[in-house]
C-alpha cells in the first residue's frame, strides 16, 4: 500500500511539475521578450542595434503603406492594395501648361512644393513614393531586408503635428516619426542623416496646420531647408491655402486632373468583388462618357474612388444607371454610405444624415477668408449633433456616439487633429449637403452668396441641380454678381424661364465668337451641349456653327466645348473638320479619349500626326489601333512612329493585356519571334509577333535614325530594345576585345566613377584596361543598387560611369548600331547592359534570352568536373597505357605485327596529349585545352583498340571495341559538352544582369531614366 500511495505521489508529482515547467515556459518567454523589447528600445539608436532598427523601419514603412484606407471605407477588409490600385500622377509648374510624371520630377529636384484640390493623391503620392522605396529593400519571400547603400530614406510627417505639439522643433518630430515606425532612441542618428543629407523629408499637409500657427511652420520649414540643404524636401499644400510662401524652393508643382487613360487605370486595378462581371472596367467608362458631369469628377482621384465604390458595391450586376447630374451623384453616394448594409447601425439613416446636413450648413457659413474654415471644432460639433438629436426627438447625450458611427462607418465625415476637429471628407460633399438643407429656402442660399460669393459659388451650381425646381430667380439673382456662375446654372438647372435663358446664351455666344471665355464656361457650354432638350440641341448647333466659320481663336473655344459634350456626335463634327493638327477641332479631338480613336485611326493613313495623337489618347482601344498600322501600312514613316509609340505603350499594363488579344499576321515561316519569348504568355501570344517586328522596325534603322530621334519620342519599352542592342540573333559569334587602349583622360574619369578600384591595378599612365576586370568591379559596386533606380538616377557618379563604359564598348569594338541601340535603354539598365557586355565573351545568342530557370545542378555544373568527361578521360587513360606498352614493346622488341612507325607516333600523340592538358588553362579558347584531349584521345583509342587486340582476337574484334570505345567516347562528350553549353547559356551575364530585372515584379518602372 505504502509502495503505491509512493508511485501515485510520484505521478502526481510528475504531473505537476510538467504544468508548472509549462506555465513557466510561457512566462519565462514573455519576460523574456519584454526583456528583449525594452534592451531594443534602449540601444536602438546605438552602433550595435542600428541596422536591425533600420531594418524594422523598413518592415514597418511597407507595412504600414502596402495597403490604404479609403476615408469611406473603414471596414479593414475593404483596404486597397496601393501597388495595383494607385496610378501615376501627372503635373507640371501652375500656368504654364506642362505636363510630367510628378514621381520623376519630384527625382529632379532636392526641394519641391506640390500642390493640388482636396482629392487629388497629394497624400497618396508621398504614401507611394515612401512605399516604394521600402519594396525595393525587401526581398521576394518578405523574410530579408536587403539595407545596401542608404540614401533618401523616406520621412512622411504630417504636418497636422504641429497643431498638438507646436513646441518641438522639426527634428524632434522625425525622431518621433522614427520611433513610432518602430525605430526608437533615433536621436544621434537622425541629427547625422540629416547632416549627411540622407534623408527624404515629405511634409504633408501644410493647410492641415492650424491658422494660428501656419507662419510658424512656413518658418520651421524654410529654416529646416537652409540648415539641411542636401536633404530632399518635399512640403504638400491644398491650391486654395498656399500664399506662395517657398519661392526659395526650386520648384512648385501642381497636380494635374486624371485623363481617360489613367481613369482606366486606376479601374483596372481596383478589387472588384467577387461575381463582378469581367467587362465592369469598359460599362463603368461607357456610362462616365454618358454622363459628362460624372466624368468630370472622375478625374479627381478621391471621387474617382467613390464612384468605384458605389459602381461595385451598387450598381454592379443590376440594371441601375450611374447618376447622371453632380448632385445626383451626391446623394446616392452619402445615402449609401449612411446606410451601411453590411453592419447593423445604433442610429438610424434619417438621424444622421440630418445630423450631417446641420453640420454642413454651419461650416459653409464659416467665411472664405478663415483659414482651416473646413474643420470645426469638436464643441462646435457636439453642440450642432446635440440640437438635432433634441429636434428628432432622442436623447443628446447620444451625440458623441452618433458622431463616432458616422465617422467610423460612412467615412463622410473626418475626425481631425486627434479628434479636436471635424471635417468633410470632400469639400464638394459639405457644399453638397449645404445646398440640400436649404432646398426651400432660395433667399437664403442667394443672401449667403452675396455675402460670401467664393465660398458659396459651387453651392449655389449643386442646388440648382438638387431638386426638380424653378431654378429662374436664383439664376437671376446671380446674373447680377457673376454672369459666368449664372451660365454654369443654366447647365445644373432643371428648368429655367425661357426669356433668361435666351439672354444668357446669347451673352455668352457673343463672348465666346470673341474667345474671351475661361475653362469652366467653356465646361458649361459643354454641358449645356449635352442636354438632349431643345435648348442643348441648339447650343450644339451654334458650336459646330461657330468652330467652322468664326476665326482661329473662337473656333478653337468652340471646338473645346464640343469637346466636353463627350457626345459621340461632337466627335464625329470634330473629326469632319480635323484636316491638320493645326485646326482647333485636332486638339479638341484628342480631349475626347476613346472616341477619338476610330477619326484619328482613318486621318492616320494621310497624316502620320494622327499617329502621335493616337499615343497621346493612351487607352488600350488606342493601342489597338496604332497596332493595325503598325501591320497594314506600309509607309516607312508610319512604321517608324508606330513601333516608338506601340513600343511606349506596351509598359502599360493595361495595354500589354489588350494586344495579347489583338488580332496580329501568322508567324513567318521558318522565323523565330525571340525577342518577347520570356514576357510570353503561352506560343500564341500575339505580343510575340507584335514585339518581333517592333524590333525589325528598329533593326532596319540606321545608326544616323537611332541617334537623331526627334525630340519628345517616347521610349520603347527595354523588354524590346534590350534584347536586340545585347543579344547576337544571326550566331555571327561576334567577340569584343578584352583588352582595350585607353587614354589618360578615360582613365581618370574611370577612376573618378569607380573610387573602390585599386589604383595599382591601373596606374595612369597605363594604354590599356582588362574591359572584363573593369566590368566585374562595375557590377560588384554599382549592380547591386541598380534596382533601387531613384537612388541610382540620383547619384551623379552614374552618368559619368555609364559614358566611361560606353566608350570602353566602343573601343573594344562594339558596332555602332549596338551603341545606338544601348542609348535607347532607359539609364539603369543600360549599365547593366554595358557591364554584360563588357564581361561577355563572346556576344549572348537568342537561346540565352529564355525565361527557363536554371536547375540548382545545373547551376553548379562544370563539364570539366562532371562524371561524362572524367569517365572518358579514365577510359583514354586505360586504352592509352594499353597502347604505350604495346608501342614500347614494338619498339624495343622486333615483333610482328607491331611496326616501329606506329608505336612511335602513338607515344607521340599520348605524350603531347597529356602535356596539353597539364598546361592549358581551362578558360582558353575553345579548340584547345580539355577539347584538344578529346580530339586527341579519339584517334589515340581509335589506333590502338586495334593495335592491340588485332593480334590476340582478330581483326574483326578488334574493329568492333574500338567503334565501341569511340561511340562511348563521342556520347560521353556531347552530352557534357551540351549541359556545359546549356549552363552557360543560362547564366550568363546578360541573363543574370539584363533579362532578370526586366522579368522581376518590380520592373514596372522600366521607362525610369
């Protein structure tokens, strides 16, 4: 019993203990990561630990921006993916009418302001800028960071900061802003970046600082931008705020509205839900050119998004319509999103949206000249919310969750500055509900108008669209004060007293035969247009009248304005009267996206500037139609400019899906399409044929052609020109030289680009340079950052090494239509073009540009080593021994059978065999080395297999082992000799250097110089 009771206590015991080890263990590892949390937040910023916080900085930079929340959306389900949904942005100096890429013009300059209307991807564009340099520092499987050389490290503060803690300088906000990103204790370390100018400051929203304190952080900027000059500094500002307070910058952007193409874009990649029909992108655009007023917001990317949602969320898959007027628009867009059929709501739609209407209407009497006029202050708001509720009957204290709901569920409206402030999420939206709460009320819209004109304007437009009434005395109340407001009415207005309309059409006919009217009348004009009542069908008539028989300035106004019907009448007028790109209805046309495309198509075959404005609609329809001319006319001039424009266009990856459906000619017989094999999506792809004759086009041209392209041709995709300027398609065997003479001049610059090269390796008074030497060092340095192509664009020291290796290529040989051909890659790879080339020997043939991986056995094989060429060597070494004795033993032996001849020369060859294989280098040319112990050991075998078994089996014995022993031998080798080719072929440095970047996901920059 006792020996029992002894057992169970043990077990018992036992068992306890093991819970206990357990519990402990857990313990013991969460006290262990607070331990290893808090020794991390302590010595962060230490020498020690400052590549792991960096290395956490960028982990948490890409995670915080791979994804953003749309201000409607709060579910996080519904976050979009910012890679595929974001879309180029488009801008230029405010006035001057220029358009550029805002990413590569922000990369101009070390100091920049950006401007733009709410909703134009100010915030986005610096979000994506910051997300991108991250993604190019994380490897593939996410699990590595790769730091490299780090420069312009990017630094997105928001400036509505300052409103909280307005007392700490600029550099303590950063260091804030690391530590919140996961880099604690940064102090030391920003203070150097800073200095060295390592760091990419992006100031975000300097009509977020609060009035009072505005002057202030126009101040802390300017003295932050003088004090660290070689930082790029980059401060966003809403148009309406900005007083033109950083004239010291060198420059000032603005943002540019989105055009069709990028609506399409934009389109393309937004997450349609599941079910949604395939053609959604194409019905969606159709039903915006429907609705000229929706197309109009289309091209502000906040409502842009807002039209998605809705179309995804509503309208996909039924038979409804989109809207068809802004204020339309407006209320479908907020009842939606009040209603939130996906979640139960607290508060009914009803309550909030009264709730909304109230709020809207005391922040639109806020005057104009007020700054931060958007955003009211929570007392302010609380109160309002409270007054509602009372008024329908429910309890005020209710007002802070009714409040919380509408701003976590709608996204209507916004808390600010760490809920201190509410604001609309559009200003169009408040202007909108404004104009609803005083639906009945028109005095009282037209008194708050006079009062204040600039804050009511649009107001005013959206309520004559908001209710089916007689808009007559707004119109004329407005007449009085701005006649322009009161034409753009008569567009929104449903009815209007006939007499007042006459009188302001005819006004503004008047001004427009003079062409003294501004972009939103001719809108207006546009819209009026566009109404398919009596009266838009006449002011259609007067436009086409007029862009006909007036003179050059009216028609081309006229022209602009049936360009903003988007009707597809206007453009068939437009192209009736389009006979040279110098008319105004040309330009005019190319405004109208899509329907332009089949006019400019036909004007192409008699205009070769049809082409160009093809290029410039950038729609995959456009695509299209450049592709047909591309293969049906046969002008010289007209393939010329397709194959640039095509070529362009195909880095849209819209437009690639397209033409991957295009109709193109059968393939040659006999001929290979090469060049697009590895982008391929199956042997039928259409873009194999399409690519391959862009790139006969270019390989038809003279080196004078490619050199003197016309200025503002577009770059051709380098999936296109890569392969033709690096890869030997006719097998010529083309080698470059590996040694090259090189003057002082070279040498110098070439020591200058590359600093880590040893000096006495090449002193300067050296004539020549080992190319591939030079090449191999050029790629350790410089290749390993080429992928991070804004850090590389921004280093001065790669213009003048790409033009030192450019001119090493030329004096090792390199035809100069390769050259010309190189100058045409964008400028990041076209050094890792210079440096395949320079370590290549000889040129890469057209079975090194396959997509096919390299097996990991293949990889690491060499002929040399492999078990084929050892097994042969083993089996020459056998039969030669065999061979010698039996030459010696003829020799020293008078024996029949055996002459001294052939003893003699058989010691001769096995003997010269094995000193050429000692001695040979295995990297010399190809008939020597391992390869002349193969043509040597043939006849060796072949010789005295015979020799010596003729004399002890016979003739015919003997005669079969050696046709055995050769056929073993010939087998052996080929099959080494074409895994060795294989493996070389598919590591070779245009693979490795060239074709690898153009195939990796990141490559979607490609025309990036």
């Amino acid at each position: 019993m006792g020996s029992a009771l002894q057992t169970w206590s043990v077990g018992v015991g036992g068992f306890l203990l093991g819970i206990a080890v357990l519990a402990l263990k857990d313990w013991i590892g969460a006290k262990g990561r607070l331990l290893l949390d808090f020794l991390y937040g302590r010595f962060a910023g230490s020498r020690l630990l400052r590549r792991a916080a960096l290395t956490k900085y960028v982990r948490e930079l890409h995670r915080r921006h791979k994804e953003f929340p749309v201000s409607f959306q709060a579910d996080e389900a519904l976050k979009l993916p910012m890679e595929s949904v974001y879309v180029p942005l488009w801008g230029g100096r405010p006035g001057d009418g220029t358009r550029e890429r805002m990413e590569a013009a922000l990369r101009r300059a070390r100091h920049s302001v950006v401007l733009g209307v709410p909703g134009a991807g100010k915030t986005m564009l610096l979000r994506h800028e910051t997300l991108m340099w991250a993604r190019r520092r994380i490897r593939d499987d996410r699990r590595r960071v790769d730091l490299g050389d780090l420069r312009d490290i990017p630094v997105l503060l928001e400036l509505h900061r300052l409103n909280k803690d307005p007392e700490l300088s600029l550099e303590q906000h950063i260091v804030r802003h690391f530590a919140r990103h996961g880099f604690p204790r940064a102090d030391n370390w920003v203070n150097r970046a800073l200095e060295q100018g390592r760091l990419a400051l992006y100031f975000d929203g300097l009509d977020e600082v609060s009035t009072d304190l505005r002057a202030l952080a126009v101040e802390l900027l300017k003295e932050f931008r003088d004090t660290y000059a070689d930082c790029r500094i980059v401060v966003t500002c809403r148009v309406a705020v900005y007083e033109g307070q950083f004239t010291e910058f060198d420059q000032t952007l603005r943002v540019r509205d989105l055009d069709e193409h990028l609506i399409r874009r934009f389109l393309g990649g937004w997450p349609w839900r599941a079910g949604t029909a395939a053609d959604s992108v194409d019905q969606l655009l159709g039903a915006l050119r429907d609705t000229p007023e929706i197309m109009q917001l289309a091209r502000n990317p906040l409502l842009l998004t807002l039209i998605a949602y809705l179309y995804d969320f509503r309208y996909g898959g039924t038979d409804q319509v989109l809207p068809h007027t802004r204020a339309e628009f407006y209320k479908q867009v907020i009842d939606d999103l009040l209603s939130d059929r996906r979640r139960r709501s607290a508060f009914p739609h009803p309550v909030k949206k009264a709730v909304l209407l109230r709020l809207a209407l005391v922040a639109q009497d806020v005057p104009s000249g007020t700054h931060d006029r958007l955003a009211l202050p929570e007392a302010e708001v609380l109160n309002a919310t409270r007054e509602v509720l009372e008024s329908q009957g429910r309890d005020p204290a209710d007002a802070e969750n009714v409040l919380t709901e509408i701003v976590e569920r709608s996204g209507l409206l916004l808390a600010v500055d760490n809920g201190e402030r509410y604001q609309f999420a559009h200003l169009t939206l408040q202007e909108y509900l404004a104009a609803a709460v005083l639906a009945a009320d028109p005095s009282g819209l037209l008194r708050r108008y006079e009062a204040d004109p600039q804050a009511w304007r649009e107001t005013v437009r959206l309520w004559c669209g908001v209710e089916p009434r007689d808009c007559t005395n707004v119109v004329r109340g407005v007449l009085f004060h701005d006649p322009g407001l009161a034409f753009q009415c008569l567009a929104d207005a449903h009815t209007v007293d006939a007499g007042l309309a006459a009188q302001l059409l005819d006004d503004f006919k008047g001004r427009l035969r003079q062409g003294v009217i501004d972009d939103q009348v001719i809108s207006a004009f546009g819209l009026v247009a566009g109404d398919r009542r009596q009266r838009g069908r006449e002011v259609f008539d007067f436009l086409v009248a007029t862009m006909r028989s007036e003179s050059t300035r009216s028609a081309r106004v006229a022209a602009r304005a049936l360009a903003a019907t988007n009707l597809p009448g206007a453009a068939a007028e437009l192209a009736d009267a389009a006979h040279a790109p110098t008319d105004p209805a040309w330009s005019a046309l190319g405004l109208m996206g899509d329907l332009a495309v089949p006019a400019f198509s036909t004007m192409a075959w008699r205009h070769h500037d049809a082409l160009t404005a093809l290029w410039s609609i950038r729609t995959p329809k456009a695509a299209r139609a450049l592709n047909h001319h591309l293969w049906e006319n046969d002008s010289p001039v007209v393939q010329y400019w397709c194959a640039f424009y095509l070529g362009d266009l195909l880095a849209v990856p819209e437009i690639e899906a397209e033409l991957r459906t295009a109709p193109a000619p059968p393939q040659d017989t006999g001929y290979d399409p090469w060049v697009w094999r590895p982008f391929a999506h199956g042997p039928d792809d259409p873009l194999l044929r399409i690519a391959e004759r862009i790139a006969r086009v270019l390989r038809g041209l003279d080196v004078q052609q490619l050199s003197d392209s016309p200025p503002g041709l577009p770059q051709i995709d380098p999936r296109i020109t890569a392969p033709i300027a690096v890869i030997d398609d006719v097998s010529t065997g083309y080698r470059i030289s590996t040694t090259v003479s090189v003057s002082r001049e070279l040498m110098a610059s070439l020591i200058e680009a590359l600093p880590s090269m040893r000096i006495s390796s090449y002193a300067q008074e050296a004539e020549t340079i080992d190319v591939s030497d030079f090449a191999g060092r050029v790629e350790a340095v410089y290749v390993p950052t080429t992928s991070r192509r804004d850090e590389l664009e921004a280093d001065p020291r790669v213009a003048r090494l790409l033009d030192s290796c450019m001119a090493l290529l030329g004096r090792a040989g390199l035809p100069t239509a390769r050259m010309a051909l190189l100058k045409l890659l964008p400028s990041w790879l076209r050094l890792r073009a210079c440096v395949a080339l320079l370590l290549a020997q000889p040129l890469a043939g057209v079975r090194t540009w396959d997509a096919t991986p390299i097996d990991p056995k293949e990889r690491a094989y060499s002929f040399y080593r492999g078990w084929y060429f050892r097994s042969v060597v083993l089996l020459w070494c056998a039969l030669s021994g065999a061979a010698m004795w039996r030459s010696l033993m003829a020799t020293m032996t008078d024996r029949p059978g055996d002459p001294q001849w052939l003893g003699w020369a058989g010691l001769a060859v096995v003997t010269g065999w094995l000193v050429v294989a000692v001695v040979t280098r295995e990297d010399a040319a190809p008939v020597s080395g391992p390869r002349f112990v193969v043509v040597g050991m043939t006849v060796v075998s072949a010789l005295y297999v015979v020799t010596a078994v003729a004399e002890r089996w016979g003739v015919g014995v003997a005669s079969s082992c050696a046709v055995t022993a050769l056929g073993l031998s010939i087998a052996g080798v080929r099959r080494g000799a074409a895994l060795e080719y294989r493996r070389a072929t598919l590591s070779h440095p245009v693979r490795r250097l060239v074709l690898a970047p153009l195939l990796s996901p990141g490559s979607e920059e490609r025309h990036t110089h």
